[in-house]
C-alpha cells in the first residue's frame, strides 16, 4: 500500500513526518489527459483505492454476517406456526444439509468442514482472490518505462488492491478470534464453531499480503533499483517485519502442526500476533484511511478482552475447586458454583497456583459434565464436574500433582459459560434423543442424558413415545466401567420408564476387538446387530429402581459400533416425529454421524422425521 510518491521517514523513526490520521488525497497528475484518465480510473485510482477495495471487502463480509444475523433471529423468534410449515422444514432439511455434509481424506487422516462452510470458503476465495477483487482488474502493473519517462507509479495496481483487501481483513481477524464476540451474539454461532473462520480469513489475508508484496520485488528488480529501495525506504523493511510473524502465525496454525506443538503455539501467540500489528501499524504510516481500520480492529478486541474480564472477575468471581484421578484414569475438578448453564457448554478456566508453572497465566477450556440448578430452590449450590483426559501441558501438570496430594483444593476464575445447546435444541423439543460419544468425549454426553432424563421423567406418562438412546464407544475398559457407573448414577435419580432409555457401552479394547458385536437378548441396541457369540455385560442390575431397569444397557466387548446404522435406524421414523442427534468424540466419528445426519435430511425433504445434529470435537 504504497503511496504513489515514497517519502522517507523523518522525526518519529517508522512514522512519516508530521504524523496525521488520514493522508492527503491530493493528486498532481503530470502525464497527458489521456494517461491521467486511464490511472485515474475506478479499478486503478491510488488515491481511492481504500474506498474500493477495502471497504467493498468489509460490505461482504458484513452482508455474510447480516445473512446468518437473519437466518438466526428468523429460527428463534418465527411463529410456530411457521416452523411447521412445509416449506420452512424443507429449507430447514437443506441448511442442515450443507451444515451436516463433510468429506474424509483417509490417506492423510483428513475430515473436511462441512459441505456449506467448504462453499462459503469458496465465495470468499472467489471474491477477494479469483476474478472480483484480485485478477479480474486490469492492468496487474502499469505500463511505465524503464527510464522513467511515463511514469503511471510506484505501486502496482495488483499489489494496491491486495494489500487494502488484506488490511480490511483485519477487524474480522480479530472478531471471529475473540471468545466473546459480536459475530456469536448476532448469527448464534458459539466462538468455537468460528475458529475455521478466524483461521481461514488469516489465511486470506496472508495469500493477500504475498501478492501484495511479490510485484514491488518484480517491479524494482525491472527497474534496477530494489537494493536502493531497501537501503533508503523505511517501508520495505516495515513489510517485510510484518510478514515474517504473520507467516508465522499462518504456518504454526495448520491444524497439523497446532495440534501437535499446540502448547508451544499457545505460549508464543499473542507475541508473535502483537509484533505482527506493530510494524502492520507502522507499514501503513497513516496512507489514506489504513489507521481506520487497526481502531475498529482495537475497539472490537478491547469489547471482547472487557467482556470476558468483566464476566470473569466482576460476575464469576473467584472459585475454589477440588481436583482428584478417578481409576480410569480421568481428572474430575469440582467447582462449587451459583453460576448457571446450559449442557454442553464450557469454561475457561485459569488455575491461580505458581506450582503450575506458566500455565497459571492462561485460561483452558473444559466441557461441563454436570447440570445447573436453581440454589434457591434446591438449597445448595451447583457444582460443575469437568472430566478430562490428562495430555500434555496443564492436564499432565494436575494429573501430576493431583496423584502426589489426592483430591486437592485450588482457587480458579472461570471464563464463560459458552456454546452449549441452544435453547430451541432442549430435549424437550424432541420425541428421540440419541447421545453418541467416544472415549473422554463421554464426559460431553453426561450432562445431555441427565438433561434428557430429567426432562421426559417430567413428561411421562403424557409422552410414551419419547425415549433416549445412548451409544458409547470407548478402548479402555476402565473407562468403560466409568461411563457405565455415571450413566447408572443418573439413572437412579430420575424416575423414568425402562421403555424411555436405551444405553449400548462399547468395549473396543485389543482384546475384545475380534470379537463380533452384539447384545443381550432383550437388550434395546440401536445398533441391531445381534449375535449369539459376544460378551455381554448388563447393566443397571443394582441401583436402577426396578427390576425393569436390568436391560436398559449393555456393554458390549467387540468392534466399534456401526454409526450410519445407527443414526438411520433412529431417524427413519414416521414424518410428525424430532430426532435429535448429539455427538462429541474423535474426528472419525464426528464424521460417520454428520454424513448419516444428512443423508436424514434428505428424507426429511420427503416428508420423513425432522433431525438436528449437534457435535463437539476433541480439538
């Protein structure tokens, strides 16, 4: 974003002298009319080419987000009536579609977004990289000469162009990055779900930044004077600093490489993304209005850092949690609480001990296992049961100290609650809920089935026909004989018919793997794949409240469960029936339940049962 006339920096060391909000405007053209019309028209003028490129980039992604602002208040406030309508179910059964659709790449362990975030990316990409914004404006550099007797300017006019593009980019950076954000409380999207946003927009913005800069190289290489340019012009170099971190940035968020070094990509992330706007501040040296947009990104960031601090410190307050290894060998933290929340949803918790190292200085996301209730009339305060799987970083830290000094006490803030179920997805709203989860995801599943337990024991008997189906797959026997117990806890509280609940734990460990599925005669497995020849344990046979309650669950010592079979033998119902399907576990499976999703969808467009897939991933 080069002025077409450089200046040398004088005074401040980075900044142009004296230093402004806004440069000029101010254009002497010294060519004939006729090359003065031609640079200055609407796709090549430097000195509106904020106005064209950057703000039509903000108009876009404003227009997406105003989009699914509508689509959002349409599904919260429209009349029931509406929503019951036939072709409100049918457009529903297509966006859940597009929601649901995903593609796998099992060469290199690969499950794409889904089908409507693969053809957003690619409006996007179409707008600010294909024919809109990028190639399609002519010339891709002036036709100066050599010798500098016509000379149009020193900025290409593709390089122009990107550079603005890439700068307009900036705020939605920032926004779709936030934890509490003005994008999650106009579209309803939770902050997590934005994360591919926030990570592909950074990528746009980096392919920008490149062609931005690659033909001021080619351009003072043809002109013989780019070591002249380095030597004497302050912005070369400014760029390049900007540049650098940013690649870093771009190149350490790759989910290959973030999900391995993540704990060193977290440490050393908001001082690689600080240098990057420093010398970005410094690069754009106040041309035109390009300090514009580094306030909006400010003003957006500082609302969301206020927020999150108002609501942490000023809301929340301090906690004390208590920390202990369960057997199987899970982390459970207790955090006593007035707090409410919806299942499903998580905190950022930050743990206020030295011993923990540099950890104590950042926050940590962690699912709620448990359900809220009101102090007032219960008498006692929630508690909030996080269980997690120790890994690396500040799990393996309270794993550590938790085997040293059992069920120890520490004081926490919490950041949040976020995400979650929304409520037009309680299961309330449903007739079938169908709860799928692996391994530590197990934790995610608890508070959904308690829900749901708590819900249709309400019910019952008006509603007969409602019941709940839980499919649990896991390696380790241990955690199975944990999810078995937790399931049973939860089931001993509610008073619900054994006709309401179905519960399937498979035991995937070596050495059940061989072993062919199926369950116990009796036993409701939406799986239906039944043999005589597997091992099976029942459940329930103790602290259920009847004998009734015997066949509620099993656990079955075999291969994992078939997901597709499962997911359409629930959804084929008949068409007046609500399936709702809530998923959490590795990509894998998050894959086989959304694609099985959608293609319920498609009978939904022929008049079958209405389905609503939510799903949480390990990430």
């Amino acid at each position: 974003m080069m002025s077409m006339d450089e200046h040398s920096s004088g005074g401040l060391p980075w900044l142009d002298m004296p230093v402004m909000f806004h440069s000029s405007r101010a254009d002497t053209c010294k060519m004939t009319p006729e090359q003065c019309a031609y640079r200055s028209g609407y796709w090549r003028y430097w000195y509106e080419a904020d106005h064209v490129y950057s703000l039509n980039t903000i108009y876009f992604l404003c227009a997406t987000t105003g989009f699914f602002t509508i689509i959002h208040f349409l599904s919260k406030y429209a009349p029931i009536r509406a929503k019951r309508s036939r072709i409100w179910r049918k457009t529903t059964a297509v966006g859940r579609y597009l929601a649901y659709k995903g593609y796998q790449l099992p060469a290199i362990r690969y499950c794409s977004p889904s089908l409507g975030v693969i053809l957003l990316g690619i409006i996007g990409t179409v707008f600010c990289v294909d024919i809109a914004m990028t190639l399609g404006p002519k010339p891709y550099y002036w036709p100066n000469t050599k010798d500098g007797t016509i000379s149009y300017g020193n900025s290409p006019p593709i390089a122009t162009r990107t550079g603005w593009m890439a700068l307009a980019l900036l705020p939605f950076v920032l926004a779709l990055g936030a934890k509490a954000n003005l994008i999650s409380a106009l579209t309803g999207v939770p902050h997590e779900k934005l994360q591919v946003y926030h990570h592909w927009t950074s990528y746009a913005m980096f392919v920008l930044a490149l062609i931005h800069t690659f033909p001021f190289i080619v351009f003072n290489i043809w002109r013989g004077q780019m070591v002249t340019k380095w030597d004497t012009s302050l912005v070369y170099w400014t760029g390049v600093a900007t540049l650098i971190p940013q690649a870093y940035l771009t190149f350490m968020s790759l989910p290959s490489i973030r999900n391995r070094y993540y704990e060193f990509f977290k440490a050393t992330h908001f001082l690689v993304a600080l240098l990057f706007l420093l010398f970005f501040f410094f690069h754009c040296d106040f041309r035109l209005t390009s300090w514009d947009y580094f306030v909006a990104a400010g003003a957006i960031y500082l609302f969301s850092l206020c927020a999150a601090w108002i609501r942490t410190h000023l809301i929340n307050g301090r906690h004390t949690a208590t920390v202990d290894i369960l057997p199987c060998g899970f982390i459970r933290i207790r955090i006593p609480t007035v707090m409410s929340w919806r299942p499903g949803q998580h905190v950022f918790i930050r743990f206020l001990s030295p011993q923990l190292g540099l950890h104590c200085l950042t926050a940590h996301p962690f699912t709620i296992c448990s359900l809220s209730h009101d102090p007032d009339k219960v008498g006692r305060a929630s508690e909030m049961v996080f269980y997690v799987k120790p890994h690396h970083g500040i799990t393996a830290r309270l794993a550590t100290k938790a085997a040293q000094t059992p069920a120890f006490s520490q004081t926490v803030l919490l950041e949040g609650p976020y995400g979650g179920i929304s409520g037009t997805a309680s299961p309330a709203e449903f007739d079938t809920v169908l709860v799928i989860t692996g391994g530590s995801g197990g934790g995610f599943s608890l508070a959904i089935v308690e829900e749901a337990l708590r819900i249709y024991g309400d019910m019952q008997p008006d509603h007969q026909e409602c019941n709940i189906q839980v499919v649990f797959a896991t390696r380790d026997n241990k955690i199975a004989s944990w999810y078995r117990e937790e399931i049973e806890d939860r089931v001993s509280v509610y008073d619900v018919d054994a006709r309401t609940l179905s519960v399937s734990i498979h035991d995937t460990s070596p050495e059940h793997a061989q072993l062919p599925m199926s369950a116990a005669s009796g036993a409701k497995d939406p799986s239906n794949e039944i043999t005589d020849e597997v091992e099976v344990e029942p459940a329930f046979s103790e602290k259920g409240s009847n004998a009734d309650q015997q066949h509620l669950s099993t656990v079955l010592h075999g291969p994992r469960p078939n997901l597709p079979q499962i997911v359409n033998a629930a959804t084929s119902a008949g068409s007046n029936r609500r399936i709702a399907i809530f998923a959490c576990g590795p990509a894998s499976m998050l894959h086989d339940v959304r694609n099985a999703a959608a293609e319920a969808q498609k009978r939904a467009l022929r008049g079958g049962a209405e389905v609503y897939l939510h799903t949480e991933s390990f990430s």
